[in-house]
C-alpha cells in the first residue's frame, strides 16, 4: 500500500543519495581522460620498416589499407653477384571510416611497421579527411608510447644484440685507428714536427 506523497519521496531520496556520490563524469575536452597505455586511438606507420609484403591489406577484414608500390633493380651487393629487385612503397593509407580498430594488421605485421597509438582526436567533418596517408600515419609515430620494459630475465632481443655487436666492433676500430696514430706519432716526433712545420710555411 503506497500512501500520498511516496512516489515524490522516493524520488528526492534518489536525488540526495546521487547528490552525495563522487560524480564519474569525465569533464572532456577541458580534462583529458587517462588511458591506459596500450589504448587503440590512430594507427602509426613505421615506413622504414615496411617491406611492402601487404600482408597487412590483405588480413584486414575491412579491406580499409590501400598500398601502391612498384619494383626497383638494386646492383648486386658484391661484385659478380645478381641483380635483386626490391619493392618501394608509394602509397600506403588506411581508412580510418572503415577501420573497426580489430588490430589484426598490427599483429600479422611481420616487420614492426604498424603500431597503436591512444591518440584518438582525429574527428574531421568531411568522411575522406578520415582516410590517412603514408605522411599522416608517419606524424601519428611519435605519439606511440615506448614499449614496455623487458623482463628481467628476459633474453635480449636479436636487434638489439646486433646493433649493440655492430657498435662494439665499430668502436673497437676506431680505438686500434687511433692507438696506431698516437704510435706513429711517439716513433716519428722528428717527421711529425717538420711536417707541423712544412704546414705553417705553406700557410704564410
Ligand atoms: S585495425 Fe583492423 S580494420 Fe583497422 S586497418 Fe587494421 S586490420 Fe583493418
Ligand atoms: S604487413 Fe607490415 S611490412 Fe607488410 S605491407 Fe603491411 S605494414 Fe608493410
């Protein structure tokens, strides 16, 4: 049984309770929300790292990535070695009015030229502003958050062994360069000096 003035009653008690809860609105644009790292916003491209193997556009399910390329001869690496062709990319876009942000291209991506970026403020009023171009999806790598760090225990990853490998011996060259220098030097003071001296003369 409901006597006169309930319903009215309930309502001010629903209103007081809300009225003392912390409020969940976010306050968008003045405040910008705080996503998590790996937010799926815009798709950056990584061109140096893109083979053109299309792998990408032929996994999306949305069909919404269109690549042009054509192929180049590049000269054998050693002489009397063959010729080998290799593709170049002259247009990559995705459709950011169809993408469905599945992240399937990121994945199968054999060579780490796709990435996730939580930027998400891309709106346009006109739907082709919304297809991206190679230079756009360039512009959106540097919002692409550092991955996070490695385990401890981890094994270190074959790039980075090879890179650091490839600075180490270039390192160890240039100190062999130049402690056979300084050895020339200490052996030949006499030549070093008339040679400063020879210099100085040609100068003036
Ligand atoms: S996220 Fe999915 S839908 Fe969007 S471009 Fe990549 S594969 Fe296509
Ligand atoms: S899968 Fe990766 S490497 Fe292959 S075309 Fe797409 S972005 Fe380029």
């Amino acid at each position: 049984m409901s006597f006169p003035g309930s319903g009215l009653a309930k309502g001010l008690a629903v209103t007081l309770r809300t009225m003392t809860k912390r409020s969940v609105t976010a306050q968008y644009p003045d405040v910008q929300p705080d996503l998590a790292p790996r937010t799926r916003g815009v798709i950056g491209l990584f061109e140096e790292n893109c083979t053109v193997c299309m792998l990408c556009a032929r996994e999306c399910p949305d069909w919404c990535i269109y690549i042009d390329s054509h192929k180049e001869t590049v000269p054998p690496a050693a002489p009397g070695g063959r010729e080998r062709s290799r593709n170049v990319l002259d247009r990559f876009a995705i459709d950011f009015a169809l993408c469905m942000y599945c992240g399937i291209c990121i994945e199968v991506c054999p060579f780490d030229a796709l990435f996730w970026s939580p930027e998400f403020e891309y709106a346009e009023t006109d739907i082709h502003d919304l297809t991206h171009e190679r230079d756009k999806l360039r512009e959106w790598m540097w919002t692409v958050p550092e991955p996070p760090a490695l385990d401890p225990a981890a094994e270190e990853p074959k790039e980075i062994a090879a890179a650091r490998k490839a600075a180490d011996k270039l390192a160890a060259q240039q100190a062999a360069e130049a402690a056979a220098q300084n050895e020339n030097q200490t052996e030949n003071p006499n030549q070093n000096q008339n040679q400063a001296q020879d210099t100085e003369e040609e100068g003036t």
